[in-house]
C-alpha cells in the first residue's frame, strides 16, 4: 500500500480534510505508475521527516523542561506546538552506541555497538527503509559511528569528534575544511540539503550537532552570554556517595577533580581551593555549555522559519532530542554513563502540526530504541519483526494503549576507559530502579517516588526486600526477552532469582 494511501486513510479516520476516495485512489495508482517497483508513490501527504539531535544536551538544559539554568526559546517551540515526553530513557547513554540503536531500532548486544566499535553499515536502518519507500535522506553533522553513512542520498559529516571551530567535514566521501562555527555550518548544510531536495520526494533529514558536547567551545556571538551569571548550584552538587556501591566512588567525572585546564580554560583565581575552586570550576563548564547551547536554539529557530516560509511545517515531523542525557554538576559530576535519572533521561520534543495536538505533555516511558519504528509508522510503512523498539505513535494521536510498556532495561558496557564507570544493567519503573554492577557485584536500589535524587541506595534495607526479589524477576524477564545473553561479558550474574 502507498504511503499517500495510508496517510489518506489515517486523515479520514481522524475527521481530518475530507477527500473523495475515488479521487484520492486514482491519484495514488497514478503516481505509483511513475515510482520504481517496490517503492511507495511519491505523495505530498507522506509526512515530512526533520530529525534534530544535539550531544550531550541534558534535558534540565531546556526550559521547556522547566530549567533553571537557561532559557530555550526555539526549541521550546516545538513542545509548544507539538509533545513533550518527560520519560524519554536511553538504553545505553553513550553516544555511539545510542547512535547505532536510533538508526536501526536494536539494543546494543543484538546491533553490534555497545561501545565506540564500528558500526556495520550492512545493517537495515530506518533510513534506508525510508529511502526504499520513496523518500530522500540526508544526514549532516556528528555521526561517529566509524562506517560511512549508508541508506542517505546525501551525508556530509564530520570525522569523529570533529571540531567547534573550523571543522573538516566529510561530503559524500570527499574531505573539505569549512570556516565557521560547526553549530551554524551544520544548519548552513541541512538548509541547502532542503532547498535542493527534489520537490516531489517526502524527506527525511537528520541534523546531528556536534554541541554541547565537550570541551565546550562557544561561538564568538555567546561566549560572553553567561559571562556575569551565577549559574545554580543542583541539589546534589556535594553528594558524598555515602550509601553508593563503589561505582560511584571510582568513576572519574567529577567537577573538583576530574575536570581539566581545556575544560574551564582559564587558569584559576590565586588562593582558591577546595569548596571554592569546585564552585569555579563549574561555573566555567557550566557557562560555556550553556552557550554552546544557545547557538543550537538559535540554529534550530533558522530550521522551524524555512519550514514555516517554504509552507512545509504542517506536514513535517519535526524532533529535537539528544543522544542521551547528561550530568550538569548532579552529584558533582559531568558527562553521562551511568543509569542514574540525569544521564538515562533524554529530552524529547516532537511538532506534527496535522497530527499532533499542541502543548502535549505526555508520561509514558519511550525509548530510544523506539524511535526508528515511530518514524515507519509514521510514514505509513510496516515495521520489520526484527526491531526491537515499539512505535509510539498511538501516544502521539492521544491515545493511551492499555499494554504500554511499565519498565524498561538499560546496559552500560564501556569500562575503564575515560571515565571508569563500571558495566552495569538494570531495570527502571514507573516508581523504582534496581541496578546491578555486574563486575564488583553491587546492587542500588532507589524509590524514585521518595527519592527522586537518588541519594538512598535501599537494597539493603529488609524492608525493600520483596521489592528488591520482583524487580529482580522483572530486569531478568526483559533481558531475556531482549535476548541480551551477555555477548560482551564473560561472567553471569552472581545474584539471579
């Protein structure tokens, strides 16, 4: 069936613009005489695809998310004419890996990236299932999977990294240095990818940013934005780790500690130690990160004008999420990794004028293994039995299917190298998270209800001990249904039920 069909018939069962099926039927045999067997028709009410993803953008970076730290006014467009998810979890908060399992809907264990390894580009993804069913793909930006894009009809991309200022950028397989701020350049490109798309093709375009990624390097225009800001201190700035396993003792990713000279810059103030030189050293991240955030909301305002100019913002999708999440003082660390709520937790905004109800907020848990199946039913196609990932699109019309997922499995497996976090898995609720240090063979047990902080490790506590025995029975159910058979580890765990 073609995508103009299927989008016809889901309009009609909504009460959306009212269309003679006769009319809408011959004009779909017609175009499908012209498309390439196996192809769906070319069809203007094949939705439009703009997938916009920063690195590392923490959602209490976005006042959308009711931030203290910022505000964000174009992207907060998005959530005001589109959804906004408050649970949107990572599987595996890490950027290659949450990179390999967007593009094909898979875990880590079963895609083949559950580290920085190589991404077989052999592989079915979302954009080449896209681009089989008629559309044009592009992908700009970061893409740091170590293959060459594959299913995009035009990618240009920086090489791993790539760099703030100046950058190189990788065309089609040809290597040109640009002038620029990467952030403005990335837009620059997925404008003209736009502006050249050929008119009749729905498209579906991802704009990877390399910011905020670290070291933090603003542009000229925001570097001085947050100059004289004194930016908040989180709750946890000065956790102790007290009732932690040894995990969150060892890792190194701590502000007072762990950040270095390239990080904040500046050399700091004569006499300042201790409790101060920590309160200055996150001032210095934290006001470039900001900045570097600023860039992108400026960057993503110039993308929502040419779709709103060029008459394309009612039928486009548009999403403006990040790779996972990030720590932004909490617990007085940086980066992501661990499963705690500040790095596992990944914003997700999405518009679809013709679809999408605006200022929807919505609490179901969705994945990042999702969004690769959303993305095909969106666009009318059927998704293979082999994704792992459920399409949440009955959760962007408004509905609330009653066997909605309840808990979700997360796996970290990138140990020791940069930050000596351990390997981990475990199992989040709606009200609980169990996690299991596989290595050291240590267990955290948080009620988020009472402890949203994650401050009270409680698996020790007899009182939390049937909690403790039916969380268990649920992360093993999911990993074994999951099929994650622990390819990448040489040891089971010790504390099964």
């Amino acid at each position: 069936m073609g995508l103009e069909l299927v989008a016809a018939k889901k309009c009609n069962s909504a009460g959306s613009k009212k269309t003679s099926w006769g009319i809408m039927l011959g004009s779909w045999m017609s175009s499908m005489m012209l498309a390439a067997p196996g192809m769906a028709a070319d069809s203007p009410r094949a939705p439009n695809f703009l997938y916009i993803m920063a690195d590392d953008h923490a959602a209490q970076a976005i006042s959308a998310y009711g931030s203290k730290l910022n505000k964000t006014p174009n992207i907060d467009r998005i959530a005001k004419d589109g959804m906004r998810f408050t649970n949107c979890f990572v599987t595996n908060s890490i950027c290659t890996p949450s990179r390999a399992t967007i593009l094909t809907g898979k875990y880590s264990h079963i895609n083949g990236v559950p580290v920085f390894n190589r991404f077989d580009g052999s592989q079915p993804t979302v954009a080449k299932h896209l681009q089989k069913a008629g559309y044009h793909t592009g992908m700009i930006g970061k893409w740091h999977l170590g293959s060459d894009p594959t299913g995009f009809d035009y990618w240009n991309i920086l090489p791993g990294q790539g760099l703030y200022h100046d950058p190189v950028l990788i065309e089609m397989g040809s290597r040109k240095k640009h002038t620029g701020y990467v952030t403005d350049l990335i837009t620059d490109f997925s404008l003209d990818f736009l502006q050249k798309r050929p008119r009749d093709k729905p498209f579906f375009l991802m704009c990877h940013h390399k910011a905020p990624h670290r070291p933090w390097q603003p542009d000229v225009k925001h570097a001085k934005l947050f100059e004289n800001v004194e930016v908040p201190e989180p709750p946890t700035f000065n956790d102790d780790y007290a009732t932690r396993s040894d995990a969150a003792r060892e890792a190194t990713m701590r502000i007072d500690r762990d950040l270095q000279p390239s990080d904040y810059k500046l050399k700091p103030p004569e006499g300042l130690t201790g409790v101060e030189l920590k309160k200055w050293k996150y001032q210095r991240y934290m006001r470039d990160y900001l900045a570097c955030v600023a860039s992108i909301d400026d960057n993503v305002g110039r993308l929502l004008d040419y779709l709103a100019k060029n008459g394309l913002a009612e039928n486009t999708i548009v999403v403006y999420t990040s790779d996972q999440g990030f720590f932004l003082g909490e617990h007085n660390w940086f980066d992501k990794r661990f499963m705690y709520e500040e790095s596992l937790r990944m914003p997700f905004l999405i518009r679809w004028p013709a679809r999408i109800k605006s200022g929807a907020v919505n609490e179901r848990m969705i994945l990042n293994v999702d969004f690769a199946p959303t993305f095909l039913a969106a666009a009318g196609l059927a998704v293979p039995a082999d994704i792992q990932g459920r399409s949440f699109l009955p959760l962007l019309n408004g509905e609330n299917p009653k066997d909605w997922r309840t808990s979700m499995y997360y796996r970290y497996y990138h140990y020791p190298m940069h930050h000596r976090v351990q390997p981990h898995y475990g199992v989040r609720t709606e009200r609980y998270k169990l996690i299991y240090f596989n290595k050291i063979d240590q267990w955290e047990l948080f009620d988020l209800e009472k402890d949203p902080y994650e401050m009270k490790n409680l698996y020790k506590d007899p009182a939390h001990a049937e909690t403790v025995q039916r969380l268990k029975a649920e992360m093993y159910r999911l990993k074994k249904e999951l099929k994650d058979e622990n390819q990448f580890e040489n040891e089971l765990p010790k504390d099964n039920v």
